[in-house]
C-alpha cells in the first residue's frame, strides 16, 4: 500500500483490551493522530461520537474527498440504501465510514438448533409450528432420548449474549415480532413497540407453560456461551435437545471428529397462532471505523481516502483481507462450487496448517469496506457441510429458510440517526425501557410475576418510564431517515 500510493503509514497499534479507551483518551487529550483505523469488533466512533467530535472540527468530514478522490466508496454510498443512511449524519456530513460486511448468515441471528438424532430417535418429525415443538421438546424430557435411562436431558438452553443465543426471541416471533434488539416495530410508517400488545402476552404464556414444564434449561436466563457449551459438549451422555444460537459452534463441538457436531440441524421459523417471522437484523453496526482527523494535512487527507478507496475495489478488498494469492487464497479449481452456487465462484482461502507461523500479508477485518453480499457468495465452500470446509456453507443452507420470513415494515435502527438534543435522553431512555422489558419477561416466563394478575401493572411501567416520548424520538429518527421514503 505504501508504494502504491507513496505514503509512508506510521502505525500506533494498541491491544484488543482497552482499545477503546485509548482513543477516548488521545481525543480528549489532543494527542491524536491523522486518522484511526479500527477492527469493528473492537471499538467503533459512536454516532454520537461522530456528531460531537465532528461540530467541534476535531473530524473533518469526508463528502469532498468521497466526490473527489474515492469512486468505489461513491458507487457503493449511492448504490447501497442501508450503508448510505447508516454512514450520512443528519447534518448531511459524513464524518466517518463504518465497515461493509453483509454477512448473510449474521442477518439472521436467531436460529433454533434441534438434535436430529434425538428426532430419529424418537421416530419425530422436525417441528413446524410453536405447538410441535412444545411436543418435542416434551418427548425430549420424558423419552430418554439418550438412552442412559436417566432423566437428565436438557431439552432447550440458550445464553445471554447477543449473537442469537437467546431463547426468547425465536419463539416469540410465532406470535409477534421480536427484533432481540429494540422491541420497536413499524406499521404503516408509525413507530410502536411489541413488548406491551396482547401477542406478546400471549408468547409469554407460551413460553412459561414450556419453562412450567421443565422444558427449558433456567440456565439459558443467566449463563453466558461457555457454560452453554458445557452443556451441548456433555461427553456422556447427549444432554442437548435444542439450542438458540447463531450457529452451533457456540454450544458444540462442531469439528469432523467431534461427537455430536453433526446432530443439530436449525428449523425454519415457527408457526405460531399469528405469525412465522425471523428476526433480522443488518449485520453492520453504525457508526465508523475510518476518520480523519483535523492534524491530517490536505495531502494526508487525500492519500489517506485514496487508500481507502482501494479497499472498496475487489482486488483491494481480496489483498486486504485474504492476503497474498497463492500462499493465502487461489483462484477456483475446475468442478469446484461457491457459497451461493448459482454464481460464478471467485476465490478459496488456504488454511493455515497446523503449528505454523502466522503469515502476517493481510489487514484482516481492518480492511472489511466492501464484502458486500454478492462478493460473500463467490467463496469456494466444499459440499460436505459437516466437514471443516464447508462450515460457512452450513450456515449459509441454515438461514435459507429465514431469509425473507422478517415484516414488510421493520424499525431499521441500524440505520437511524438520533437528533444530537435528543441522543443522551434516547439513549437512557432505551437502556431503561429494554433492561424493564427483559426483566418482566424474565418474571413472567419463571413465574415470578403472573400474567393474569400483574401484566396491566407492567404496561403502566412502560407508560411510567415514557415510553410515549420515547416512541415520539424514535418516529422523528425514523421519518428524517432516507430509509423511510
């Protein structure tokens, strides 16, 4: 990159922890450099930190350079609705470009993974509605589908984290749609909320006559992914019937050797008595990754969107991210599919063999600005989706099903601007408004709080914590957004 563009890149590197604390301490200390690069799932400029930083002239924004110097970053902001509203302030500015990667199997994040030699087993057949997989799981727990004679099956766990491995959400979307995120949905333009509709009460009963009925784990409440896998990885005997997760390798052993890597299958999204929805949700965050800053010298500023730029082409973005052809990735071989195979295959990566060294030629998820969909899709995948290579294609087959089952409508918060007077407000109001929802759900679904008795009190706690002016603060996001039109 340095001789493609003559520029000499003086890099300040920091580790994973305390990254973000880091550059919070450079900006407030003015000892910052010319632009920050950053791994996404590491830290990120906020929009709030875009929006302030921005007014106070400490990030320079990039409209100018973009229409300038930066074809490949313009075609993809004028040809990709989401990635234009997500990266363009309510001001008009950009002050920062996030990453763009369409991860096709992260939009769909909550899967239900089911124990298909349990299924066999029991002479079952996979679950289409709320009510068969109640019946499953019941078979589950009462017909020693492991064969040890005990009743120690776990028919359904999940965990707390939000890479899909909440339980509540997959079930929920058989009565009303459940985001795992916000709770907010959109009808006909108008911004509301599910928590507090009578379908969302009637997905809490379902939920707490499976949880009365031991048929799901109370861990999935309170423990994270590694206590989670405990449980799928079991070594003798099989205790897991079901698991909420983005893919099965968060509660099991997915490699060619291992003992129950192969027996969970996810099911498309249940019917229930009012819909059959999959939660989705755009798998980039907002926000920014790249930002220049007002130290960055107008020649700076251009070889700097120059090089990012770059990182859009797809020669750029395979060099970014792949490494060097021939020792990182090749080129497709004769007879050989890609992840999406009705397109034409594009590139294989060579795994690193085992005990090597790291071969250092690539910037990895620093250099993630363009793997939009399609590039995605052009990955050599093998076919045998148990084997090591065909794991992404596993994932790919799994969310097949989902795509496409989310509302016509959806409250698309990944692409929304809060007003800067109203940000600290929203933002409070939000944590507040989820932190009560989730924890009356929790009440509900164990039995804690009844939903005969205590469910009007729980509306008037919404009402309580403002949920009319949060509702007001959201719709105006909403309505100022490109996204809406």
């Amino acid at each position: 990159m340095e001789k493609k563009f003559d520029v000499q890149l003086n890099w300040t590197t920091v580790p994973f922890d305390g990254a973000a604390e880091k550059r919070q301490i450079s900006l407030a200390s003015g000892d910052y450099p010319d632009l920050y690069m950053l791994i996404p799932w590491v830290d990120r400029f906020s929009q709030t930190d875009l929006l302030k930083f921005g007014q106070q002239g400490v990030i320079i924004p990039l409209n100018k350079l973009i229409e300038q110097y930066a074809p490949n970053i313009k075609k993809v902001l004028d040809t990709n609705e989401y990635y234009r509203a997500m990266n363009t302030a309510p001001d008009g500015n950009i002050y920062g470009l996030t990453g763009l990667n369409e991860c096709f199997h992260c939009s769909y994040p909550n899967k239900m993974w089911i124990n298909t030699k349990w299924l066999e087993q029991l002479d079952l057949k996979e679950p289409g509605t709320t009510e068969e997989f109640k019946q499953m799981l019941e078979a589950f727990k009462t017909q020693d589908p492991n064969g040890n004679g005990k009743a120690d099956e776990v028919p359904l766990s999940g965990s707390v984290e939000n890479f899909g491995v909440r339980i509540v959400p997959f079930l929920m979307n058989g009565f009303i749609y459940n985001d795992d995120r916000t709770y907010l949905i959109v009808k006909d333009g108008q911004v509301g909320i599910s928590a507090d509709k009578p379908e969302w009460r009637e997905g809490l009963t379902y939920i707490h006559s499976l949880y009365n009925e031991g048929l799901i784990d109370p861990g999935a409440f309170t423990q994270n992914a590694g206590t989670f896998k405990q449980i799928g990885d079991n070594a003798d005997p099989q205790l897991l019937g079901a698991g909420a997760a983005m893919h099965p390798a968060i509660f099991v052993n997915t490699a060619e050797d291992s003992p129950y890597g192969k027996d969970y299958k996810a099911i498309p999204p249940l019917k229930g008595p009012h819909t059959e929805y999959a939660s989705y949700n755009y798998p980039i965050d907002p926000g920014a990754t790249f930002v220049l800053t007002n130290k960055a010298s107008e020649s700076a500023q251009i070889k700097a969107i120059q090089l990012l730029d770059y990182l859009y082409t797809q020669e750029g973005a395979m060099a970014g991210f792949l490494g060097e052809e021939g020792s990182s990735w090749r080129k497709p071989q004769e007879g050989e599919v890609a992840l999406n195979e009705q397109v034409e295959p594009l590139y294989k990566t060579i795994p690193l063999p085992s005990g090597a060294e790291r071969r250092n030629d690539s910037w990895g998820s620093l250099s993630q600005y363009n793997h939009h969909r399609a590039y995605r899709d052009a990955e050599v995948q093998g076919t045998n989706i148990f084997a090591s290579d065909g794991y992404e294609r596993r994932l790919y087959e799994a969310t097949l099903p989902m795509e496409g089952k989310e509302p016509q409508e959806i409250f698309p918060h990944w692409a929304l601007w809060v007003d800067p007077s109203t940000a600290d407000e929203a933002s409070m109001m939000q944590t507040n408004i989820k932190d009560y929802i989730d924890q009356n759900a929790l009440q509900f679904i164990t039995g804690a709080k009844s939903l005969e008795k205590d469910w009007d009190d729980y509306v008037r706690g919404l009402e309580g914590l403002n949920i009319k002016r949060y509702l007001e603060i959201m719709q105006a996001s909403y309505d100022s957004s490109s996204v809406s039109k």
